[in-house]
C-alpha cells in the first residue's frame, strides 16, 4: 500500500495508509495560531470527517500535534478512486471568532462520490480555550427555551425565501419540511458565535430541497441574556 505524501502545516496528524485507488483528492485548508487545545479538538473533529471509505480508520492517528503559525494551510492530496468516477473531498475551516474564552471555527466539507452533484456540510464548533470543550448550546443556553425562542423566527425567515424563489405556492409538504427543520434544538448543533451574533448553520435537505441551498439564521446575542444558564 502506497505511502500518504503528508505536508505538515498548522496541524498534522499520521496518515499512514489509505485504500489502494489511484485517482482520488482530499484536500484539508486550515487557519493558523491556534492553541494546542482548540488545534487538539478541531484534530478530532477532521479525523471523523474524512472519508472511512478512502481512508481505513486504522490510518489515522489520533496523537496530540505541535502548532505552528508561519504556513496556512495543510494539503493533503491523494490520488485514488473508489470507483472509475473522480472521487474528491475538500474540508475547509475558517476561524469566525475568537476571544480570549472561545473559538468559533466553521469546517465546511464538500464531498463528491459521483452522481448529479455533491454533498455539502457546514459544522460549527465553539471551542473552550482553556478545555478545549466543544461546547453546545445547551452547555450555555435553556435549550428548550432557546429552541422555541428561535424557531418561529427561522421558520418564516426561510418560508419567506422560499416564496421569493418559487413560481408556485408552497405545498403542505414543503411548509412541514421547514417546520420539521428547524423545530427542537438538535435542529441548531451547528453553530458559532462572536461577541456579538449566534449564527446556526442549516444543512443540506434540513429544511429544503438541494435546488434551494442551505440555511443560516444569524441571531444577536443581547436578546438571549435570559437564557443564559
């Protein structure tokens, strides 16, 4: 088996072995500086992202990595194919926020396995500096209360774009799919923060069929001091 050819930039972890297909990608793009305990924990996440198919679980290694500052960002190319379709993976992180408490990063993967089109996520990760805890909304907010605070709101936002994009009248099924989508806190697990903003990340299909995209409802922080445990 082919050995991964591995540029080490800000974080790095062993990749030692990979499936045997000459023609697949992956690439990785990540910010620079940050600590060891959010650098650790964003490690982790990455590692449950790329693709078990492309790479066996054994390969990666979940060891703890220096940081470092003066590179941008790490690539990783493999050149490979499951199947005799061009196979390709990009996970991109974007540092969004930080503070001297937190770090908010936004990993966007977008994976191409053949078919009519790829499929895109988008997971947002609040990092407690000094633990390196990913932290949830529950961890910070009522949740329940959060949720129904939120919901009715996100709701008309996205039934209102919908209606801005569609030449037909919402169906009952459509109106549900949103309802569904943005009902009960699972529903806002992907999220950041600034000083200033909670923005939450919908996914591909919570809400809407993939013509439409995906989500964001962005929320300021002010109108949520009461919810804060």
């Amino acid at each position: 088996m082919r050995r991964l050819a591995l540029i080490v930039l800000t974080l790095s972890w062993t990749l030692s072995s990979y499936a045997s297909n000459p023609d697949s990608r992956i690439h990785i793009t990540l910010p620079t500086g940050l600590s060891s305990t959010v650098a650790t924990t964003l490690q982790s996440e990455i590692e449950s992202k790329i693709s078990k198919e492309l790479i066996a679980p054994e390969s990666i290694s979940a060891k703890s990595i220096p940081v470092t500052t003066s590179t941008p960002m790490m690539a990783m190319d493999t050149i490979a194919t499951i199947d005799p379709t061009n196979w390709e993976q990009t996970i991109d992180v974007t540092r969004v926020y930080s503070d001297t408490r937190i770090t908010s990063l936004l990993i966007t993967t977008y994976e191409y396995t053949g078919g009519a089109h790829g499929s895109m996520s988008r997971t947002g990760l609040v990092i407690d500096n000094t633990t390196g805890k990913k932290l949830s909304l529950a961890d910070l907010y009522n949740g329940s209360k959060l949720a129904m605070r939120l919901s009715p709101l996100w709701q008309s936002q996205i039934l209102a774009r919908l209606r801005s994009l569609l030449t037909t009248t919402l169906t009952i099924d459509e109106k549900n799919w949103v309802r569904d989508g943005t009902r009960g806190i699972d529903q806002y697990q992907s999220f950041v923060m600034t000083d200033k903003m909670l923005i939450v990340y919908g996914q591909q299909y919570q809400h809407n069929a993939y013509a439409y995209g995906v989500q964001t409802l962005i929320y300021p922080l002010y109108r949520l001091t009461d919810l804060r445990k």
